[in-house]
C-alpha cells in the first residue's frame, strides 16, 4: 500500500499575493491569497490553522498578527484569509482600508492546533462562537460538508453569535451549509431581533437549548471572547464532556 504524500510545508517567509478581495460584511473583507510562481497556495493545511502575518511599514518597527484561513484545504488554486474591523485593531483595520489587489502579504505557517483532528475527535462536532469567531468553523464547514472526507464528523453543529443581521459573515454560505442532513446552524443576534434568527448573548441555558449533547460522542470547540470561552468550557463540562475533547481558541 502506498502512502499518503507528505504535506507541503515552506519554511521561513513567503509571498502571498492578493488575488481577489470580497466584502462579507460592511466591515468584513476576505482576501484571497497565492503565490504568483506556483499559481497555487504553496502548503498543504489543515481546517483551522492560521498563517501570521509580518508588516515591515505600518509602524517604526515590523508588526505580526495571525489570521486563521477561512477556506478549504480542498479548495485549490488560492487561500483565504477574512479579516475583520475592530475597534482600536491596528493591523485588522489598516488591511481593510489600505490593502489591494496586487499587494504581496509576507506571511509564514501553516500554524496551530485548533483543528478537527480525524481519528481522535468524536463524531459528533459542536462548534460555538462570536464574530468573527466563527472563520475556522467556517473552513471547517467548507471541508467537511458532504462528508468529503472517511473520517469527517458525521454530524456538525454551529451556535454562532452576531450583532445585527448585517454583520453575518459568509451569511448566504451558512444557508447552503444547513440544507445538509448532517449540519445544523443556529444563529443568535445580540443587538437586533428579527423573527430569522434568536435573539441574546450565548448562555448555558441557550446551549441547553439548542445543543443536543452525548458526553461520549461530542468534541466541543469554541472560539470568541474569553468570557464565552470560558462559559462554554464550563457548560461542556457539566455535561460530561472530557477536558481533551473541548478544543478553545483565543480571536
């Protein structure tokens, strides 16, 4: 039997140039990214990593901030990253004003270990977060969607928390995630009700709510604001969920 190939790596700094830039929100952008020489992403990745990203002039000294990939593994010819506006956020908001296409991003990865790990994960994924918060679970969901994969989980479920309906992002993406048998999407809006989506801030009693949980088939992971984080960790927890199966990234 032969081997699977072994993943792509490129050590040191590459040159990432910007391909395409999307809006996702009003102040939501994804920039597509891929070296010129390979016309192709140069690395293989896994759901969830990131790349960090160095700016040599936007102040006296170089700066870095990583940013996770919100695209596919399987999606070939470019990666995304999609960068969010926040308030007093040097590098998020210089991007989003100064950035075009034709630029060239140094950037260096792929990195981290908040990932569905095939084989140790269990089958059924619940993902929660804020924001944008919700960008791994994003090439998560791209990957895994359609059972792509032997090992996928066999059931997904995303509890995503937004301000208002605007600031959805990947919004028509996450309709077409929840036509799937195997993917339930449950958005909650904190500053807007409307009769599409729940209203509130994430608690227990809403995950008791809309989260079907079996301590012994669950992986948790959560990303977002360290106060839900840390809410979620608790909640899964109580339920019964071992410490090795909730997975937490800091955004």
């Amino acid at each position: 039997m032969s081997l699977p190939p072994a993943p792509r790596k490129r050590k040191g700094w590459m040159s990432l140039t910007i391909h395409k830039i999307l809006p996702e929100t009003p102040d939501t952008l994804s920039f597509y990214l891929r070296d010129d020489d390979e016309k192709d992403i140069p690395f293989d990745y896994i759901a969830g990593q990131y790349l960090t990203i160095r700016y040599d002039t936007v102040t006296e000294k170089p700066v870095v901030r990583s940013y996770t990939m919100s695209s596919s593994p399987s999606q070939k010819g470019y990666c995304v990253l999609t960068v969010k506006r926040v308030e007093g956020g040097l590098i998020s908001n210089w991007m989003c004003d100064n950035l075009k296409i034709g630029d060239i991003l140094k950037a260096r990865g792929p990195i981290g270990k908040f990932c569905y790990h095939e084989g140790t994960a269990k089958s059924h994924l619940i993902m929660v977060a804020a924001g944008s918060g919700v960008t791994p679970f994003i090439s998560i969901l791209r990957e895994y969607t359609g059972n792509k994969h032997p090992t996928a989980p066999a059931k997904m479920t995303l509890l995503v928390a937004y301000r208002t309906t605007e600031d959805i992002i990947c919004r028509e993406e996450l309709e077409k995630f929840q036509k799937h048998e195997e993917v339930k999407i449950i958005i909650t809006l904190t500053r807007e009700e409307t009769d599409q989506y729940h209203f509130g801030r994430p608690t227990q009693e809403m995950l008791d709510r809309f989260l079907n949980i079996d301590e012994s088939d669950t992986t948790i992971m959560t990303c977002g604001p360290e106060a839900m984080m840390d809410m979620v960790t608790d909640w899964g927890g109580q339920k019964g969920i071992i410490e090795e199966q909730i997975l937490t990234e800091s955004f």
